[in-house]
C-alpha cells in the first residue's frame, strides 16, 4: 500500500535541513520503502517534504516518518501519514 508523508519545515530551518540531508537521503536509501520523494518549494528555497511509501501499514508508514533523521533534527513544524492511491502517472 502506498502513503504519503507530507511535512512542513518549520520557519527559518533551512539550514537544519541542509545540515541532515545526508543523513535524510541515507535513511531513504537504507529502508528501501520510498516510491517516490521530493522537496516543497516556496520562494526558491526548500520548505517541506513530500514522501510517498510503499509498506504494508499505517504504522509502518508512521514508524518511518517518526525514525526521519529530519524529524529527529526537529525539522518539522507538521507532519501527516495518510494513505494514498496511485491514479496517474
């Protein structure tokens, strides 16, 4: 089943973001569940995060988001976990 992980940096972080992005693209090589992911963008600069899963659960999915090196680093000012249906593309 596929979930979306949609996020939302929190005000003047972008360099929290920047700091973890090695770490964030490494925990996304090694867990091996991400279809698809990509940065929101505002003003030409990162703002959040849009993280599509391929994994059985919700939880699953929530485990993922809450285990984020961006997450840990405090990154987030929001974050949503909902399922989500493949239509196009």
């Amino acid at each position: 089943m596929l979930y979306a992980v949609i996020c939302r940096d929190k005000p003047g972080h972008l360099q929290t973001r920047l700091d973890t992005r090695a770490a964030h693209l490494g925990y996304i090589k090694e867990t091996g569940i991400v279809a698809m992911a990509g940065p929101f963008i505002e003003n030409g600069e990162m703002c959040g995060s849009l993280v599509i899963l391929d994994t059985d659960s919700l939880a699953a999915a929530q485990a993922w988001a809450d285990g984020d090196p961006y997450a840990a680093a405090g990154l987030f000012e929001s974050v949503s976990v909902t399922e989500w249906k493949k239509v196009i593309g």
